[in-house]
C-alpha cells in the first residue's frame, strides 16, 4: 500500500503508549485477538507498506537526503524518522486514520500520546510498566549484547529515551519520567476513565484488560509474547 494512499477508519481507538520491552508486543496480539485490527505496530507498518525485507536499513537510510525519497523507499523508518528527528507527527497522525488500535513506536513516544489525545477524542490509552531494573536488564540484553553492532537500532533508543548514553541509571531515569508524565496527564484530569496502567508482573490477564475495554473475555489463553526477552 502507498504510504499517502489508505482508507479512513471512523472508530474508536485505542492506543498503547508503554514505553518497549513492557509487553507492548504481547498487547497488540490481544487486539487482534479482540478483535481491534487493524492495528498499528511496527511489523504491520512494515508490511503494510512494503519495506519489511529492506529492514534493518539504518545506515541507508541515513544517507537519503530527500524526505520524499525516503517515504518511497523506507515507509515505516520515515515515519519513525519524522517523530524523532523533527518532531513532526503529522506523518504518523495520517498513518493512524487507516488504524483501531496501537502499539510501539512511534505511538510510544515522548508525549505524542498528548497529540493522539487530542487528534482522536475519546480514545482510550494504555500504559504497559514493568520493574525498572527488570525493564532495564531487557533493553541491556537487546541492545548492548543482542544488536551491538545495530547502529540503526541503538539510535532509535537514545532518541527515545532522550539520553546520551545507553547506560542503566540514563535509561531508567527516563523510562521513569516517561510513564510519570503519562500518569500526571490522565490521573489528574477527567481523561482517567479512558486510561489504564497494566503492569506485566500483575495485570496481564484478560479480566483486567477486557474490563478496561468492555469486551467479553475470549475464550483462549491470554497472549504472551516475546517471553524469552523478558
């Protein structure tokens, strides 16, 4: 499909904003199970829009000086591109007219989740936590042992989290700060009744999830996925 060519779903939306390695995977697989496709995550950007068997493409496409060319060509990095690199979301918000319900960069990042807000009314958002030290050891694992060599991806990190170096006390601080600033923004305000926090220890199960959306609970195991990162 054309990056500038899909068709506009009129729906509620639901938007999971926890920051990656949360169990933000596991979560897009209960919205396909929920029936809340199509949802928007990384893989199914990159097979929507045709670019999976170029990735990872980071060095390439760093080189790519026009931004049209680089929608042509790499789709789901320019998206991610234009959020991180020029904190322009109007790319992404196109993206999420043709979407239900989300997961993962670039739904995931800085406060984007104020523009979704305030793009999609009455959408409901989910923050995915987890222990910090746990959720730090994940990243450690992914990043410094696991794709060391994967400037494309180490990138993408740094500029998420805002930090300058990959380093425990850096990345927890931010990933901190991140789910702090999402609670203050819904809890706060009458925005908390289309807000849930589900923590990976203890709240990943169909009765809390199902509950939040008010959908009956399937009749299949819930999703775990990704656990060997965990």
């Amino acid at each position: 499909m054309n990056l500038f060519d899909q068709p506009v779903i009129s729906a509620p939306r639901v938007f999971g904003v926890g920051f990656n390695k949360t169990g933000t995977t596991s979560l897009g697989a209960c919205f396909e199970i929920l029936g809340l496709g199509p949802v928007a995550g990384p893989q199914t950007l990159h097979d929507t829009f045709g670019d999976v068997s170029k990735s990872p493409v980071g060095q390439d496409a760093n080189l790519i000086q026009n931004r049209q060319e680089l929608f042509e060509t790499y789709s789901y990095i320019s998206i991610c591109k234009e959020v991180f690199d020029y904190s322009n979301y109007g790319l992404a918000l196109h993206i999420a007219s043709g979407f239900k319900s989300f997961h993962d960069r670039p739904w995931n990042v800085k406060d984007f989740y104020k523009i979704l807000d305030w793009a999609f009314p009455d959408s409901l958002f989910i923050l995915t936590t987890r222990d910090p030290e746990s959720w730090w050891q994940c990243v450690d694992r992914w990043l410094n042992n696991t794709h060391i060599d994967d400037d494309w991806k180490r990138s993408r990190y740094l500029k998420h989290l805002e930090v300058g170096t990959l380093d425990r006390e850096s990345c927890i601080s931010a990933y901190l700060a991140h789910n702090e600033g999402i609670r203050h923004y819904f809890l706060e305000s009458s925005r908390q009744k289309r807000f849930l926090e589900l923590r990976l220890e203890s709240d990943f199960n169909w009765q809390v999830l199902c509950s939040f959306l008010k959908l009956p609970i399937p009749n299949q195991p819930f999703p775990h996925q990704n656990q060997q990162h965990y």
